[in-house]
C-alpha cells in the first residue's frame, strides 16, 4: 500500500501514536506524558489525546469520523484545557473551520502527514468546575486539605469537586493537575510513552 494511502486510511489509535511522535519533538523533555481517552466532566465527554505537562488535548477525526458531536465536546474542551488541537482529515477542513473557536489549533492530516493548518492558542476561558470535575476522591480531598478544607470520608464525589471549585484558584488547579495525572493510570486513561 502506498505512504498515502497508508496515512489517510490510519484508525483513530494509529492517529494518536502520529501525534504524540509529531507533537514530543516540539516539545520540552518533559513531553513524553500523555493520557488518552480522560474523561472530563463526569464521564460525559472523554479527550482523545491529552499531553500533561502543556495541559494540550488533542481531538482525532479521522477519515471515518463526522463532526457531529465535536460542538458539544469543543464546549467541555474550551472549560478545561490550556490548548486544544482538532486532528481532521482534509476533508474536514472547511466544516471544522465553521465550528471550532479560533483559539483552537487544527492540525491536518494529508498525504505528506500531519501538518499545522494553524497553531493552538491559549486558552484564556478556563472553568474551576470543569477542572475540578477531572479530580479523583483522593486527589481533591488532598486538594482541599492543602487549603484547611477537611472533608468528611463519605463527603459525594461531586460535593468535593464543588468544594474545591469554591477554593482553588484555576491557576492552582491547572498546576495540581499537572502533577497528578502523570501519577493516574487507569484501563480508560493510560500513560503513553512519547
């Protein structure tokens, strides 16, 4: 099979693997930490590909895929992640344009690869709740106890996420956040190597 059928027939798991090795070389040395498939908001929406330490989540459309969903998903994206980068086949181009804001990065995919059609931008519209919601138990009880916030063992999960949208600053949260989820290995957010 020719390169370029090869690269735009790839499935969505090939695509993450061409993106952590298109993005990583970019990128500091501390690079090689990626999640794929976090869950944001409760489970509700789940980010394809997030590197951790630039907090950059990374949406795939391949070939295959319709943009249907990706309104709703760019919404839990914008309250969330420092950048974001839509992954599209050429295809995609035009209608993706109309729906992503322009502070989204989108990254094409051709017969040459992937190519930056434009770059992320920072993300200035960054919600507590929605970065609290990404929290496990564990890691905002240890949140709100660096604050003097104690909370009861059998205190809700979403009570904890409320009480630590209510105390931690979006800076603080972003920075425990990129701490933590090196750390969270789990069967539907694993660790990736570079």
């Amino acid at each position: 099979m020719p390169v370029v059928e090869l690269v735009m027939s790839l499935l969505e798991a090939d695509l993450k693997r061409v993106v952590r090795q298109f993005y990583a070389p970019r990128r500091t040395s501390d690079s090689g930490s990626w999640l794929e498939e976090l869950p944001l908001m409760r489970g509700s929406v789940r980010a394809d590909l997030v590197n951790i330490p630039d907090f950059h989540c990374f949406e795939i459309k391949s070939e295959r895929d319709r943009l249907d969903r990706l309104v709703g998903q760019g919404v839990v994206y914008g309250a969330t992640f420092d950048r974001v980068t839509l992954v599209i086949a050429k295809k995609h181009l035009l209608d993706a344009r109309n729906i992503v804001p322009d502070w989204w990065g989108i990254l094409l995919l051709d017969q040459d690869g992937l190519i930056w059609h434009r770059r992320a931008a920072m993300n200035q519209g960054a919600d507590r709740r929605a970065l609290a919601s990404i929290l496990s138990r564990e890691e905002a009880v240890a949140l709100l106890s660096e604050v003097g916030v104690k909370a009861a063992n059998k205190t809700p999960l979403y009570a904890l996420h409320q009480a630590v949208a209510e105390s931690i600053p979006v800076l603080r949260l972003r920075a425990y956040l990129k701490e933590a989820l090196p750390f969270r290995i789990t069967d539907t957010a694993l660790a990736l190597p570079a």
